[in-house]
C-alpha cells in the first residue's frame, strides 16, 4: 500500500499494539510457558492438550478407532430421527464445526511445522490428530447432553454450559461457574480478534499478491481494502441473521466442495511425482525419530509437530461443542462419536495432504526454509511465510494454482468467521445474557472488526487473541476429566441404540426399553 494512503491505519496498528503488548506479552509468558526438553522449548499448555487426548484414548478404549464405521453412519443419516429435539443434522453439525478448523492453519501451519520441524513434524502431526479425536469426542458429547433451548427453538451450548451444570451436578457448583466463565470468556475474546481479524487480514494479503501485489492491486490500497472488509462483513451478517440453520446449509455445501477441491489439487500435484512418494513417506517416518538439523532432535520434530497439530484442529479448546450442540438427536454421544471425524478430516487428511504435497514437490522456498533450519539460521516463522511455501510446491506442477488457493483461502477464511461468529454469539449471550438487543450489538461489533481486519495489522490483538484461545483450554479440559464418567455413560448408551437399531427394532420398542432400563436403574440406587 502506499505510505500517504495508509499513514492513518499504520498510525491505529501503532497506537493499539502499543496499549496491548504489555498485556499480550505477559499473558502469552503464562499461557505458552515453556519447560527445556533435550535442548528445546516445549510449552506446556501443548502438553496439556496432547496428555488429555492420551487420556481420554485410554479412558474410552480407543472409542476414535473401535467405532468409526458407527460416526461414519451417524453423519450419512442413518440413525436420523425426524423428531429429534435440535436446529442441524448431524452432517451439517459436523461441517459447521470443520469450517471453524480448516483453514490457514492446514495450508500455511503446516507449511512451518515441516520446514522447521522437518518432515519428521508431519507424523506427530497425525499422532496428535489421532489423539484429539477422543477429545473431541468427550467435549461434543457433553455439549449436546447440557445443551439449553430457547422459546424459538434455537440451541444454547459449549464449556459454559456443560462446566457450569454438569460440576454442580457433581456437587461443585463453584468451580463450574469458575472454568464456564473463564471457557466463554476466552473464546469470546478470541472470536473477535483470531477467529475475525486475523482471518480477514490473512485472506487479503493472498489476494493482494496474485492480483498485483503491493505495488500494483487495487486492494493494497485503502479504498480497496475497505471494499473487501465491507463486502465480507455484509456476506457474513447475511449468514450470521439466518442462525445456526442458515451456518449450517452454508458450511454443508462450502466445507465440502473447499476440501475437495483442495485435495484434488493436493493429489495433482503428488500424481506428477508419484514416484517420490514412497520415497517421501518413509521420509515421514524416519526422521519422526532421526530428524535432520531440528533443535532438539526428535523432541524438537514432536513438539513442532505437535504444536501445529493442536493449533489446527482445537480439541480440547471448547470451540467445538458449541456448533455440535445444535444438532438434532435424543442421544448425546451420536454427536460426540460424529465429532470424532473432525480432527480426523482436519489434521490426519488435510494437513497430511498438504505435507506430502510440499515434501514430494520440494520447491525451491520449502528448499531455502530447510537449509536454513539445518544449518541453524534464523526462520520467520509467520503465516504468510507458510502459504507462500504452498503456494510454491502447487506452482512447481500447476502455474496456475496461486490463483486457485486464493479461492480457497478467501472460502477458508469465510467460512472460519461465520463458524467464529456463531461461537462468539453464543459465548456473548452466556455472559451478557440472550437477547435480541445484546445480539444485534454482538454482530454489529463482529461486522465492524471484520472490516477493520481488512484495514488493519494489529499484530499484538491477534497474539493476545491466540493466548486467550489456548487459555480456554485450560478451563474446558480441567472440567472433562471430571466429567468423563457421564460421558461413559452417555456413550453405552448409544452403543445400545445402535445394536438394536440394526437389530431391526424401531425407534419407539427402543426408546421403551431405554425408558424402563433408566426406571429400574433409579429404583435400584433408591433402594
């Protein structure tokens, strides 16, 4: 952009980052504490995402790989009821939640994490997947079982709710209120200026780059920044009014036809090298535990990976439940074996894909970013270094493909914001109370900092916005493993549903024998 034109936003990026970097900083020293590992740096709120999916995978028996082919037939329909209570199907409730996820963090992320991390990072990436669906898997299913609904039918749900009410029911009333006011907090804070801003921001800056650059396209000036924030904000307000109906005939039709199509590209790119990519998995492989030129050798591969993995898809964070709750269904772990799929679909096929891409193709940015982690220089680690790192493995096979991925970035970053935006409003009206005054305020400050992503860096929000984020955590996880034994609960009886469903007993000889099982367990406990 040129200097006159945007001396007035250089001058707001200034003043703002100025009155918040003593604050994010500080936050950001608690939040991402690190602890020396064999040389590296690990922050410790990874390992407290990373631990509570081992956890919850050993507490659940592994229920993300035992039972698969069961979420796989939840999200196709098959045990639908029409009379559920709930705003989406399960199919929707999923997209809706993926579109919060995928996104700059599986094209530009995972770009880092292997050029620092080296392809080593990509097979610890897919461990951490692995493991986040079983937290997913409890968070959603609490979601769904305390969820609230309101007089027109529309869903109240997530950490706020399921911490505050499921701990009193365990007897501790205080600590609830505690974490569910943290939880809300911390995601609110985080939808305006991560899920919003930087979003916004992010897209921009790869459109500015294939229609001129900063020298030359009209959106590298203000005015056409302007019209870009404007145009989005209004889409998205469109979107946001109709509700969590409206988000998820959205998210149902965008989330898929923006995975495929990047996948397909993905694949392109591998076909023109396909003889690479034996090659390049073992790669994968080996230097997950011999990694060339990584500080801190496999402990430094595995934290990377890692890190990139639990930015991606956020089990654990508290996000998720929120969009999930709206889901039509009588039983609470339907969605929560339907959520499983989430870091599944983000972080083992996404970002795999993304890496093989960028490993097998070996462009000549992902060359230079290796050589300097190697011979250990100093890497920018920033997410427009990461898309310009694929975008540079796409054009090594597919010249055109920049322009592409700027159709699936915009999409991408769409996409995140009206999830974000759903999040952020339910999280508001948990804390300020639901209204159609307080909501009408909420999306009228949402809409305006969408347009001032466009407009704006403010650099020290958006890492304030990340500490904020990773803080929920902290909050939501603490309550799962309190609750994990209604999730038990919840998940036998589903397993119960299923098998007589394909038993072939009807909907109405299950939910009598559920009705008099429950009579007999009340009786006994009485007794």
């Amino acid at each position: 952009m040129a200097t006159s034109e945007t001396t007035w936003t250089d001058s707001v990026d200034e003043a703002v980052n100025g009155v918040f970097e003593p604050v994010a900083d500080f936050l950001g020293e608690i939040v991402f504490y690190t602890v020396n590992i064999f040389g590296a740096d690990f922050p410790l709120i990874v390992g407290w995402l990373v631990v509570a999916g081992l956890v919850f995978s050993t507490y659940f028996g592994l229920a993300q790989f035992r039972h698969l082919k069961v979420a796989y037939r939840l999200v196709r329909g098959k045990y639908d009821q029409k009379d559920a209570p709930g705003e989406v199907n399960h199919f929707q409730a999923l997209t809706s939640a993926v579109s919060g996820t995928v996104g700059l963090g599986n094209i530009a992320g995972v770009a880092i994490a292997i050029s620092i991390g080296g392809p080593g990072a990509t097979f610890w990436m897919i461990l951490c997947g692995l493991l986040g669906m079983a937290t997913k898997f409890v968070e959603c299913t609490l979601g769904v079982k305390y969820r609230e609904f309101n007089a027109d039918g529309t869903v109240n749900g997530g950490p706020m709710l399921y911490l505050r009410k499921g701990l009193a029911e365990l007897g501790k009333p205080v600590l609830g209120k505690v974490l569910a006011f943290g939880a809300a907090f911390s995601l609110l804070f985080f939808t305006f200026f991560g899920g919003n801003l930087f979003q916004i921001n992010q897209s921009l800056e790869q459109v500015v780059s294939v229609t001129g650059g900063e020298e030359d396209s009209v959106f590298a000036t203000s005015g056409g920044a302007l019209f870009y924030g404007v145009v989005i904000a209004g889409l998205v307000a469109l979107v946001l009014i109709g509700g969590m109906r409206s988000i998820g005939a959205v998210t149902s039709r965008l989330v898929p036809s923006m995975a495929i199509l990047y996948v397909i590209a993905c694949l392109l790119v591998i076909s023109f090298n396909v003889t690479e990519v034996p090659n390049a998995l073992g790669t994968i492989v080996t230097e997950a535990f011999n990694p060339e030129g990584v500080a801190g050798g496999v402990i430094g591969a595995l934290i990377i990976g890692f890190k990139r993995a639990a930015f991606s898809n956020e089990a654990g964070i508290g996000s998720a439940p929120i969009a999930h709750s709206a889901v039509k269904t009588k039983r609470p772990a339907t969605e929560g074996l339907v959520a499983m799929l989430e870091p599944f679909i983000d972080t083992v096929v996404i970002c795999t894909m993304t890496a093989l891409t960028i490993i097998i193709a070996g462009g000549p940015k992902y060359q230079a970013t290796r050589d300097a982690a190697i011979e250990g220089r100093e890497f920018d680690d920033s997410t427009a270094a990461g898309i310009s790192i694929t975008s540079d493995a796409f054009d090594t096979a597919l010249p055109w493909f920049p322009y592409v991925l700027t159709v699936a970035v915009v999409l991408f970053a769409f996409s995140t914001v009206i999830t974000w935006g759903y999040y952020g409003l339910k999280c508001w009206g948990y804390l300020f109370g639901h209204s159609k005054t307080g909501d009408l305020v909420y999306k009228v400050l949402f809409s305006i900092i969408i347009v001032s992503g466009a407009l704006l860096g403010l650099g020290t929000l958006v890492s304030l916005a990340d500490s904020t984020l990773f803080m929920a955590a902290l909050f939501n996880i603490l309550g799962l493993y309190f609750l994990g034994p209604i999730v038990k609960r919840e998940l036998k009886k589903v397993l119960n549903y299923v098998r007589r469903r394909d038993a072939g007993e009807s909907e109405e000889e299950i939910e009598a024998a559920e009705l008099a099982e429950e009579a007999a367990s009340a009786s006994v406990q009485k007794g």
